[in-house]
C-alpha cells in the first residue's frame, strides 16, 4: 500500500539514518499521525497511529520539502526574484548592516534587534495577521514553542537566540488559511517552507514572507545541564531564568538559579560546549545564511563594530518587499542601515560559510559509505588536499568529544575554565586553518548535481 511505502521511505531515508533536521515537518503537515518526541540526540518525529490511504497527500506534502533528504538551492533559487547571483550567501538584492534605534528593542535581541523591527513593523502596517517566532515557554525551563501572536509585547520580549535543536514546523496545521503569517526560521526551515509554497501556492499562500536567521552550529539537548555540573549545580530544575545572549553585544550566557546565584560565561567562552553537543544536522547542510528566504538576518562580525558593543546585524535583502520595508524603517528613524559589499558579506562569516559550503560537501561524502543522505544540487570543484585532512581532524574532535565518557570527564572540570581554554584553543586553531579555509573559499567553483531531488521537484 501506497501510504506505508511513503512512511518507509521518510524512515529509511531520514530518520533511521539520522539524517532528521528536528523541524517538526512530520508533525506539522499530517493529521496526528507522527509526534516530535524528546531524545538525546534532538526532538524525533514517532509514528502514533498506523498510516491510511487519507494521509498519502500529506505524506507526499513531507518527502517533498523535507531537509533532511536534501534541498536542491541552486535549482531553487531560480524562483527568487533577485538580481545578483552568489553561490556562498544565496542570490540578493542589496546587502547591509543595520541596528535598531530602540534602545529597549535592541537590549532584548541578539545583535541589532532588526528582526524585531520588522516583524512589528509588518504587525502595525497590516501586511500580515500574524508573525510565527520561535519562544520560551512560559515557566518552562529549556523548553521552546513557535509563538504565533500579533500582540507588539509579546513580539518585543519574545526569546533571543536559541543554542537547541528545537521543532518550528510542528504547528502548521494550527495556521489559518485566511489569515497572513511571516514565519522566522532557521535556514533548513526556510528552505522546507520555501518548497511547499512554489509546490503549492494555493495551499501555503497565508505563509506570506519567510525571514530566515544565520545558522552556523546548532545543539542538542543536554548542553545547559553540562554547564551546569562544571559549577556545581546538579541538574536544570535549579534555573530560575535563562539568556543565551545576555546584555551588551555579543552577549553572554547568563543563568538565574532559584537560590539568586548568577551564572555568567561570555558568548566565545560557551562556545567550548559546541564540540560535545553539536547536532549532526548543522553538519550536513551548506545553508549557513537563508538563502531561500525573503530575508536573512545574522550577527554582523567585525572588529570595528564588535569593539562598540551596540549590537549589528547583517542583512541579505531577497525581495523588493522587504527593500522596501527597510528603506521605510529607515526613513522613519526606527533602524539605522548602511550598504557594504558582497566583499564584506562574506569576510564576516568567512570560517562559518566555509564550514558550511566546502565542510559540508566532505563529511556527507564520508557519511554516503554508511548508508542515505541529504542530496543537494552544487558541489564545489576543488578541495585542497589539506583541507580534507583539517576536515578529518575536526571529525575526530567531534567524535571524540560526543562520547558519554568524554562529557562526564570535562563536565567536572570548572566551566569558566573550560571556556577560557576554548577560547584559547579556537584562536590558535583559527590563526593556523584560516589560511588554508580563506584560500579555499576564494574563488571557490562549483559544479552542478542532478540527482532524485532535482527531478522531484521538476514538476513544479
């Protein structure tokens, strides 16, 4: 039969071969019939029922713009009405640095409140009914829910960045089809959403705009509560109140247990938890920037603006609406915005989207001996030989670090010690693969794919 087919394919494709991206798509687009449930290694889409000949639609609807079977970009792309082409950050129209001239906007967001902004702005200007962000659920430590609202406070104080695998599709199914929603997501989410509206216009057109956020490295779950043994704090039911980007820019982690203790660790120092929880599907993606969104929005890295502490992002503008929401924003002295050059764009992600475009291509080349993966459509051309063994290395970091007996060891260790060799570690390791990564990413080629992926999605 025609539907269980399709469920063993999602199964022996994605799921099994941990290919999942943890975006609830299973759960958001059938009729109760998968439910995303917690693990180790993220949330997992579980079957709760036995599937029937009404579900085959949907089914069809989730194998179709699944991430984790892979999203053909470069095909993709040719959908987006821009004007400049870019392999690494996604075709654009203009490119920018912009903050929020709210101070209250800016302190409660990550880097330039822009996403803030706009959402609020597209609120009050009725260009949607609703915005879809992604929250903390009230009382509920370490646990997050899309937020569906059109209310400006909630939109305001909603969550700041969030270092965990964390569904957002799960809810499809609650949206109103008369209703116009802008969705922020991660790029994989983006990307999922981006297919079903060119598959099926009429279906998904409430989903109005699509704002995708930078991503370069994601967590699983179980990160907070290794911090929390390096200080002595025994599990997560002891945290009063969580930040992952706490104050001035670039923030810091800053936890609130219930006996008033204040746990604090800058931005880079907590990074050194990435190498142990790090989810295997910011691993196997090369979208580190959005690049099917109308937007994208990503912390704006350089040491002239990092040194002002105020909080910039960088934004790679996709459509002529969203230009045109900025140039009003701007005109009406609610952010301020600056053009830069794709030169610029990059230099500040250079590692992450290196990481993502040519490390990607290796580590599922590597996976393809073990079984399915994602495909995608662009590979790139050449890959020095030398860099293929930087890559081997940071497998085995990876490897080594994931390990229960290696977690349990550095999780007695002090974390303020922890991320302060980190810290020291990254920088040396940056300073010594930074030539061989720049390099490779500078005029950096690529070759197209045509594979299943791309001919599902020709009959468009």
């Amino acid at each position: 039969m025609e539907q269980k087919k399709l469920v063993k394919k999602i199964f022996n494709e994605v799921i099994k071969p941990g290919n999942c991206f943890h975006c609830g798509l299973c759960e958001g687009l059938s009729d109760n019939l998968f439910k995303m449930t917690e693990s180790i290694n993220g949330p997992i889409p579980k079957l709760t029922r036995k599937p029937i000949i009404k579900d085959i639609p949907d089914l069809k609807k989730i194998l179709i713009s699944c991430p984790g079977r892979g999203i053909p970009y470069n095909f993709l792309s040719n959908y987006l009405n821009t004007k400049k082409k870019n392999k690494l950050i996604g075709n654009y129209n203009s490119l920018k640095i912009c903050s929020s001239n709210s101070k209250i906007i800016r302190n409660n967001s990550s880097s330039g409140g822009v996403v803030r902004t706009i959402l609020i702005d597209l609120i009050k200007s009725k260009n949607v009914d609703y915005v879809c962000v992604l929250d903390e659920i009230k009382n509920q430590i370490l646990k997050f829910d899309i937020l569906t609202t059109n209310n400006i406070k909630k939109i305001t104080n909603v969550s700041q960045s969030i270092y965990q695998t964390t569904p957002l599709l799960h809810r499809l199914k609650d949206l109103k089809k008369n209703k116009a929603y802008c969705f922020v997501g991660l790029p994989e989410h983006i990307a999922s959403l981006r297919i079903l509206k060119i598959k099926y216009p009429k279906e998904f057109k409430h989903i109005k705009y699509l704002i995708s956020i930078y991503s370069g490295t994601n967590m699983y779950p179980g990160a907070i509560e290794f911090y929390l043994k390096g200080n002595n704090v025994s599990n997560k039911n002891q945290i009063k109140k969580l930040n992952w980007r706490y104050g001035e820019w670039p923030g810091k982690l800053r936890i609130i247990l219930k006996n008033n203790k204040i746990l604090t660790l800058k931005k880079f120092y907590y990074n050194y938890l990435i190498p142990f929880f790090i989810s295997k599907s910011c691993l196997i993606t090369p979208d580190f920037t959005g690049e099917l969104s109308d937007i994208s929005i990503g912390d704006a890295w350089s040491p002239k603006l990092e040194n002002k502490g105020y909080g910039y992002s960088v934004v790679i503008c996709r459509s002529k609406k969203f230009e045109k929401i900025l140039n009003q924003l701007k005109n009406n002295t609610l952010i301020k915005t600056k053009k830069i050059n794709l030169q610029e764009t990059i230099k500040m992600h250079a590692h992450m989207i290196e990481f993502k475009k040519i490390g990607s291509f290796l580590r599922i080349k590597k996976l393809e001996k073990k079984g399915p993966v994602p495909l995608y459509d662009l590979k790139p051309i050449k890959i020095s030989l030398i860099r293929i063994v930087i890559e081997n290395f940071i497998g085995v970091i990876i490897e080594i670090s994931s390990k229960p007996f290696t977690k349990y060891i550095v999780s007695l260790v002090n974390s303020k010690l922890m991320g302060h060799i980190f810290q020291v570690l990254r920088t040396l390791w940056k300073n010594i693969s930074k030539p061989t990564k720049r390099k490779g990413l500078t005029g950096l080629k690529f070759t197209k794919i045509n594979n299943k992926r791309i001919q599902e999605l020709k009959t468009i």
